[in-house]
C-alpha cells in the first residue's frame, strides 16, 4: 500500500536541514532533497573541470576570430592597393550620403523645435 502522508515540514514549505557527514576518508557528504547522498569534493571537482575545459573553448574560439579578421584585413588592404581610384571613390560617396543624411536629420530637428 502506498503511504500519501506529508509530513507538516512540507505543508509549510519548509525542507529538513541537510545531513553533513563523511565515510572517514575526509569526505564530506551531503544530503540531497530527493535522498541521495552527494559528495561535494568529487562536485566541486567536477565544477573546476567544466570551468578549464569552458576556458580552452573561448580561447579557441577568440583565436580563430582573430586569425579570421587578420585573413579579412589582409584581404581589404589587397583590394584596396590593386584598386586606389574605385576605393576612393566609394568612401567619397558614402561619406556624402553620411553628410546628406546628417544635414537632413539636424535640420529635421531644428523645424520640430518650432
């Protein structure tokens, strides 16, 4: 038969406080919620590991963006050597339309104001 009591710590929202012992080894064991024992040194352990290996991935990661990014700036400087007159061209005429557009939005200012 099935036991379907709830102890009154429950009803109020209230958990037992977790057990701390060890084996005699020097270990510290800690109850969990459910009842299983966990050891918190083999955790901690588990812990620092994850965080090493997570390190390893982000520098990985950030050295091969920066080898992609050295591979695009050498690329941008090549194209612009081979072609000076066309790269000048287009920045003149982004830095116009950039211009236009700001005038356009200062003096879009100025007529709210009024």
């Amino acid at each position: 038969m099935i036991d379907m009591r709830i102890s009154s710590q429950r009803l109020r929202g209230q958990h037992p406080i977790p057990s701390f012992g060890g084996n005699g080894k020097g270990e510290i064991m800690r109850k969990t919620g459910n009842g299983h024992n966990v050891d918190l040194e083999q955790f901690l352990n588990d812990i620092k590991t994850i965080v090493k290996d997570g390190e390893q991935l982000l520098k990985a990661g950030v050295s091969e963006v920066k080898q992609r990014a050295l591979t695009r700036v050498k690329t941008t400087n090549r194209a612009v050597r081979e072609h000076p007159m066309k790269t000048l061209g287009i920045v003149f005429g982004l830095g116009v339309l950039v211009g236009i557009l700001a005038t356009h939005s200062l003096a879009g200012e100025e007529e709210d104001e009024d």
